[in-house]
C-alpha cells in the first residue's frame, strides 16, 4: 500500500468519525504530556547541574570531612605543578547586632542563627562570587569584617558599614552576598550566609574541641590534568576511616541527583498511569468508532484485502493518530513543564533547567504511539473477524474470537504495558511491582464497575422513571461504565494518595508535636558553660530541660574483626550498614533511659565488671549485631572496648535527645566532651534566649524546631503541589475516557433521548436521568479510588515514615463529592448535542 493510499484510506475513514478522532488524540496527548514533563524537568535540571557543575564546587575537585584534612594531602596538592588549593570551613553559629548593650542587659540584643563560612585563600575558582558592592574577596575581607547575605541585614535591620558580633567579637560588614556558586539557591538552609577571613575566624575563638564544623580543601587543576586520577590519588592518601571524602566536579550535589533519579523514577511511573489511563479511553474510542465501520471493512475483504492487511491498515491508522497525539502532549507537556519549574522555584535550583530536552521529547513520543498502537489491538483484533458477507447482510457480526486469540490479545498488551513500565523506571523490579500493582487495582474497579451493572439491572419498580433510566443505562451495551470507572478510580487514587501524605506530615512536623517536646535545642555547650546556660533557661521559664554530654568516637571492630573489613564484605544491612560502619558516632552515658526508650531485648546495666553499651533496635539491624556482640571504638585515639547488653526502641517522634548508642555511667567520664541541651520555651520567648546567648555564650548554637520543621513543612508543601499536578492530569484523563464515550454514543443517545421525550419524559427528567448514570459511575470511582489512595497513604506513613494514622474524613468526603460533580459535569457537557435533539429528528432518522 503506497503512503498515499494509506492517507486516503484515513481521510475516507474519519468522515463522521471526527469527535471520536478527537478523543482519541485527547486521550493520548493528556498522558504524553505527563510524560514529557517529567522526564524533561528531571532531564534539564540534572543536565543543568552537569553543565554548571564547576561552579556548583567552585572547583576542580574537594576533599571534604568534620574533621581538619590531613596534612598529607595538601603536600601531594602542593606538589602538582599549577594546581592552587583554598581551605573552607563552614558551621552553625548565632551572630549579634554589635553595640547594643552597653549596660550588659542581654534583653536588648538582636540575634540570629547564621551559617558562617571561612574562606582562606583565593575563593571561587570556577564561578563567580557576586558581592554588593562589586570588589574581590580578599580585599573586602580582614581579621575585623565580615560578608554577610542580604536577609541578614534585613532580619537585623543592619546596613553595610554597621557591626556584627560574632563569637563575641566585632565584625564590620564590609559587603552583602548578592550569589555564591556553590550554594544552590533554593537549597535548605538553617540561616543566613555570612563569610570571614581565617584571621577573623581565629579572632571569634570557635574553632575548638567538640565544635562541629566542616573541613573543605578546594583544589583548581591545572589545564588537561586528569581530575580523576588526582581525584583517587587523594582517596588513596585517606586512612579509610570514613571521616574525609573526596568529590570531583563530576559528582557535584550528590545528594541532589541522586535525589533527582529517585524523582524521575517516581514520577515517571505516575505520568505513565496517566498515558495508561489515556490507553484504556483509546481502546473505548476505537472499539466505538470501529462499531461503525464494519460495512466498509467487509468491502475492503470483498476487493481482495486479507485480514491481516485490514488489521495493518486500521493499526497504521491508530499509529499516525498517536504520533499525532504525541506531538500534541509534547507541546502541553511543555508548558506544564514550565509551570512546574515556577511552582519549585524556590525549592530546587530550577534557574540552571534548560526547557529543551530532546530525549523526553523522544521518550514521550516512542510512548504515546507504543500506548496508541498497544491498546487499539485488542478493539481492532475484530476487524479480522468481520466477514465479507456482510456486504449482503447487515446483520452479520464478526466471527467470535477464540479463547487462544483472546489470550494472545490479552498477552501482548500485558507484555507491552510491562515493557514500557520497566523502560519509564529504568527498573525491571520497579516495572514489574507497578505493573502488578496496577493489573490488582484496575481488577478491583472493574469488578465494582461490573457489580454496579449488575445491580443496576434491577431497579425497583416503584422507583422514578428518571431514576430508573439512569439505572438501566449503566448496563447498556458498548456502555462506559467499566472504562471510565477504572480510569477515575485510578486517578483518585494516585491525587487522594499524594494530599493525605503531604497533609499529614506536614500536621506531624507542626501541629502534632507532644506537650513535653522541646521547642529548641543548644548544641556545642561546653561542660563549664552548662550550668550558666540552664539558668538562663530557668529565669525565662523554659520546661522539661534536658541536657546529656556527647563523647565523639568511631568504630575500630565489631567482634574483633577491624571496620575496614566489614565495609567491604557483603554486609547485612546493606549500604546503609556499610555506611553505619564508617561514620562518626555520637555516644552518651546515662545512669537511666529517657521515657521514650524501652528495651525489648537484654537488661541495662547488668554485667558485672563489663563496659556496657545498648543500642537502638534498628541501628543494631544496620550494624549486624545483637546483644553479647563486642563493640571497639576509637575514642580520640584512645581504644574502648564494649559489649552490647541490650537493644531498645526509641519513639523518636517525641523529639527529645536520643542516642543510637548509650553507655553505662562510669566509663566515659573522663573523654573530650560537649554537651547537648533541649527545652520546651513559652511561646515566643526563643528569640529572647537565642538573643542572651548571643550575648554570654555566643559559641553555643541554638536551633528552633518550629522555625526547622516549618521550613521542611513549606518544602513539601511546594514539593506536593508539583507532584499532584500529574495526578490532576490522570483525573483529566479518566474524565476525558467518560466524555469520550459519551460522544461516542452520540448517535445513540440522540434516538434514546428522542424516544424518552415521546414517551412522556421531559427535558429536565432526561438530564436527571443522564445524570444519574454519571454521577453513579463516579460514586463508585471514588469510593474505590478513595480506599485505595488511604490504602496507599496508609502504607507510606505508618509503614515508611512511623506516623501515626488519622482517618482524614474531610479529604475523603472531599475526593468522592468532587468526582461526582466532575464525573456528571463532564458526562452531560459530552451529551449536549444528543439532549438538544428535538423528537422528530431522531425518529425521521429512524424512519429512514
């Protein structure tokens, strides 16, 4: 067949059929345009990182830990010709508006909690550190000024020139920070940003034992110099303890692109249910528009076509409408693109997204043929079976399908939803659990979808003769009732699913926070400064204080056998074991548990002339241990040897200071150590207290947990409503399936509506009738999508994230009432045309 029979064939077979046409392309480009925004966003903002990936480190390579870097490798950094190296250190701490308190009275501070980064040496590399106003670093910066982000001076009502008092000591601000390259803009931040030079660090006194701060080492390569190569060289300098890394550009924001995969991934699977969901409208649309071209294929079998040719051709057709569809979803695609990039804007770094991405382009393309051409198989498969004497008999239908044929139907498109399931994630373990999951729940709507028309079947004979109708139309052959069910219900599910999850942690971050939970925590309080600090806390009336010391260590052994050779076995708990393993540890000693700890394994503190040590239950897990394992740390290059003589469970949601590892008294008393502390404040008196430690102890930090899980909170806040956009499309879709269907049946519907309005119905009882049918369709969507969506919710919050579970009947109520009102909305807008249809219309029709 020459192309330009095929588009003749297309142009003659579309007469009459081109609202079903439009369905069909609707139906498509709704979920290829879910499709192309995922992978587009999560493609461009992954490429953007890579491009800007330079600027993003601010160098060639970093070697970063909590701990100073070894000596030995800057002297193999100092050795490579041309390579320049500047040391960056970076921690929590509170600053002060200068000059306030002539009298002493800590009352008349204004404090903030700010993130200060030193820098000494040439800063950025790559880049460009933009300061208001426009000089270098190293010129604005001295053992007596500071650099400070422009929120800073906002919050304390400073300007350029005032004084800073950090750590004690006065700084003038000498500039503010209008961009720094390696600080993604959007990114979760405890404060505000502010830069010294290593003298005015020096100056302030907190750098000291137990301060927590980061070491970074930025290292400029010269041109053509293998970054990698140097980049293991260093790795290799390191003493495999886990407490340094080294980064290459090329890894820049680790934790941002894996996070960006785990994304796509989630979201790539939510947009194609959106395109499946579109499948299950095409299929509805074929079958329909099939319906009214038996005639002429039994005329193109009686010219000779085989029925092969007749299935090719009518495929051929269903594949040009899909690369149609396709580049119709590019295009929506794109703009909800765009207006997800909006929507996140100050969530992730989306000014470096670049819109063009060709491969989601490609990928929403290959997609939307593959599910146009997958699920017109099943509707065409009949073409086969239509027999050529029909020309001379119109009531000859198709041959029935046998059991083997219908098999193989159904096998080729579970074959190919699994496909493309497992291309979208990337995953043959996520491909297959999706596909299972969406073959158990597309069963589960259509058996309730099949149990509405069964029972629907018998109305009561006393019911009203609109109520009746709408009843008997759900069992109408050629009906909608299943197709449309499945797609709302799984539409409801996936947007009910995502709002119960983001609402409920976010009333867990916020408003759900026990009466005893500490509002603040103080961390780098040293053992003197402590009793000072509890009676500020005491004279502004704070409750439930606690305070415990901290004794950092790492792990030698486990049984005997050194850390290094467990890391690199195949170790029982996994990555996350592995790294256990390797990190620094935090221990405490107490004489009794907090209330929020109970042993479920062993007895505390019961071995006689034996260092004890428990463990949390789950940690215990990570670690591979239990209780009578032996437990070696190295306690600032002291050896500690302790056995672990019981594991307990923690209720962390009570938010007080909890330990994965906690010691008996009488063996760490005598280590380096700090103190941590928490207390719940009245409202509104934290920024008093964060203000009078500013004052008297400025190396102590004080962190807000309202102010923190209030920006959590406003993050996934901004999170869901990108997410739920695509669960918004998969309900337009589903919407689209049942007024597709309904403008299918137009002709239908036309005659039904004119013999209804002879019989004695009229116009208003019609509708009511209509109505009915949708609204029923759409009850019985919600209900199902509903359970399943809190089902889900469920799953996530009690399972994943350990919240508890609170029946939400609002949103619940909510979901089923509005897709009612969308499902009949969207049916009786489709069914315009055949209520407008005057009696006498529809029955000359007839006649004829």
């Amino acid at each position: 067949m020459t192309v330009a029979t095929f588009f003749c064939h297309l142009r003659r077979e579309s007469r009459g059929s081109r609202g079903k046409l439009v369905f069909f392309v609707a139906c498509l480009a709704i979920g290829v345009a879910a499709v192309v925004a995922v992978a587009g966003f999560c493609a461009g903002l992954d490429r953007g990182v890579r491009d800007e990936a330079r600027k993003l480190l601010a160098a060639d390579l970093d070697a970063r830990g909590y701990h100073p870097i070894p000596t030995a490798l800057h002297e193999t950094i100092d050795r490579i010709a041309g390579a320049r190296r500047t040391e960056v250190l970076e921690m929590l701490t509170l600053v002060a508006v200068a000059g306030e308190t002539p009298t002493g009275d800590p009352a008349a501070v204004r404090s903030q909690l700010v993130e200060l980064k030193c820098v000494a040496g040439e800063y950025p590399f790559y880049g460009e550190l933009t300061l208001d106003p426009t000089q270098p670093l190293a010129e604005l910066l001295d053992a007596h000024s500071a650099v400070v982000a422009p929120e800073l001076l906002s919050r304390l009502g400073l300007r350029r020139g005032d004084r800073l008092r950090i750590g004690g000591e006065d700084f003038r601000i000498a500039a503010s920070i209008v961009a720094e390259p390696d600080r993604i803009a959007g990114a979760f931040t405890l404060g505000p940003r502010v830069l010294l030079s290593a003298a005015g660090l020096e100056r302030t006194g907190l750098e000291q034992l137990g301060s927590r701060i980061r070491y970074r080492t930025l290292v400029r390569l010269p041109a053509g110099a293998d970054v990698e190569a140097v980049a293991q060289a260093l790795r290799d300098l390191l003493p495999g303890d886990g407490r340094h890394r080294v980064e290459t550009y090329r890894e820049a924001q680790p934790e941002l692109r894996q996070g960006l995969r785990r994304m796509e991934r989630y979201l790539g699977l939510a947009a194609l249910l959106s395109l499946l969901i579109g499948g299950v409208g095409v299929a509805q649309t074929v079958r329909a528009w099939l319906a009214g071209r038996m005639d002429a294929i039994a005329v193109l079998k009686c010219l000779g076509y085989r029925p092969r040719e007749v299935l090719g051709l009518y495929l051929g057709q269903a594949a040009f409408l899909g690369l149609l569809s396709s580049l119709l979803g590019i295009l929506l695609g794109w703009a909800v693109q765009w207006v997800t990039v909006r929507l996140l804007a100050g969530v992730l770094p989306v000014e470096q997204i670049a819109l063009w991405q060709p491969s989601a382009l490609i990928r929403g393309l290959v997609l939307g043929i593959g599910v146009g051409v997958l699920f017109s198989i099943p509707p065409l498969a009949a073409a086969r079976r239509v027999p050529p004497v029909r020309v001379l008999r119109r009531d000859a239908e198709p041959i029935p399908a046998s059991r083997w044929a219908h098999g193989m139907t159904a096998g080729i498109l579970l074959a190919g939803i699994l496909g493309l399931a497992v291309w979208q994630a990337g995953s043959p373990l996520l491909g297959g659990l999706f596909t299972g999951a969406l073959i158990a729940t597309t069963a589960v709507l259509a058996a309730a979808a099949y149990a509405l028309t069964r029972l629907a079947a018998r109305p009561r004979r006393f019911a009203r003769l609109w109520l009746r109708q709408g009843l008997a139309a759900l069992t109408q052959p050629g009906g909608s009732t299943v197709s449309a069910t499945v797609a709302l219900g799984l539409g409801v599910l996936v947007v009910l699913s995502m709002v119960l999850v983001e609402r409920q942690l976010s009333a867990q971050l916020l408003d759900d926070l026990p009466e005893e939970a500490p509002t603040v925590f103080f961390v780098d309080v040293q053992p003197d400064q402590w009793p000072g600090v509890e009676a500020l806390l005491g004279r502004e009336g704070a409750r439930f204080i606690d305070s415990v010391p901290v004794v950092m260590a790492r792990f030698s052994a486990i049984d005997a056998i050194p850390v290094a050779e467990l890391a690199d076995l195949d170790h029982p708990g996994g990555d996350e074991g592995r790294w256990a393993l390797r990190r620094e540890q935090r221990l405490t000693y107490l004489d009794q548990l907090p209330a929020d700890n109970k042993i479920v394994e062993g007895a505390l503190w019961h071995l006689e002339g034996i260092a004890e040590v428990s463990l949390e239950k789950e940690y215990a897990d990570e670690l591979g241990v239990g209780v009578g394992s032996v437990l070696t740390f190295d306690v600032q290059g002291v050896e500690l040897e302790l056995v672990v003589s019981s594991l307990r469970t923690v209720d962390w949601r009570t938010f007080g200071i909890n330990f994965f590892l906690v010691v008996e008294p009488g063996v760490l008393e005598e280590a380096p150590q700090q103190r941590i502390a928490a207390a719940r404040l009245p409202s509104g008196r934290e920024q008093a207290v964060q203000d009078a430690l500013a004052v008297a102890y400025p190396n102590v930090t004080m962190i807000q947990i309202r102010e923190v899980l209030a920006k959590i909170a406003a993050i996934l806040a901004q999170l869901s409503r990108g997410v739920r956009l695509l669960g918004v499309l998969t309900v337009v879709a589903g919407l689209a399936i049942l007024a597709g269907a309904v403008s299918a049946g137009s002709l239908r519907r036309g005659t039904e509506v004119a013999l209804l309005k002879t019989l004695g119905m009229t116009r208003r009882q019609v509708v009511a009738g209509f109505a009915t049918e949708y609204a029923l369709v759409g009850l019985v969507a919600a209900v199902i999508g509903s359970v399943g969506g809190g089902g889900v919710a469920w799953l996530v919050l009690t399972r994943g994230m350990e919240i508890p579970w609170e029946f939400p009947l609002f949103h619940f109520t909510g979901a089923i009432v509005g897709t009612v009102l969308l499902a009949v909305f969207a049916g009786l807008a489709s069914s315009g045309g055949a209520l407008r249809r005057r009696p006498v219309e529809a029955l000359r029709a007839v006649e004829g």
